[in-house]
C-alpha cells in the first residue's frame, strides 16, 4: 500500500487553522482522529495513569522553564 501526498492548498499563517479544519470537515478522513483543529484532545477521556503522566510532565517542563529562566 502506497501513500500518496497531494498539495491541496496554499494558505498564509494566520487562515492555516481555517483551511485544516475545511478539510477536515469535507474529507472525513479515517486516520485522523482529530475532530476539532483548534483542540484536537476535546472530548477524549484518558486513562488515569496517562493523565497523570501528563500532568506531571507539565509541571517538570514548567520548573525546568524557571530554572533556565534564573540562570
């Protein structure tokens, strides 16, 4: 099985987000599991664990940007 890319369109920065969301909505791909553009995790549920592991990433990123930030 081959997978073929296609350029569908050309659009600037700031209509990027418009032009994805377009697609998604007239393509109905099988793939991508994204319904929403803007925020592609709405309505999904997490398993505990993985949330957690999410948050607890979050933060060490945080203190990590604190950390690079005093030096």
């Amino acid at each position: 099985m081959a997978i073929v890319i296609t350029q569908l369109d050309v659009v600037h920065n700031n209509k990027l987000l418009e032009r994805e969301q377009f697609y998604l909505d007239y393509i109905k791909p099988i793939y991508n599991i994204a319904i929403n553009t803007t925020s592609p995790n709405l309505g999904k549920k997490c398993q505990k664990n993985i949330n957690k592991k999410l948050v607890m990433r979050t933060k060490v990123t945080k203190l990590i940007g604190m950390v690079k930030n005093v030096r």
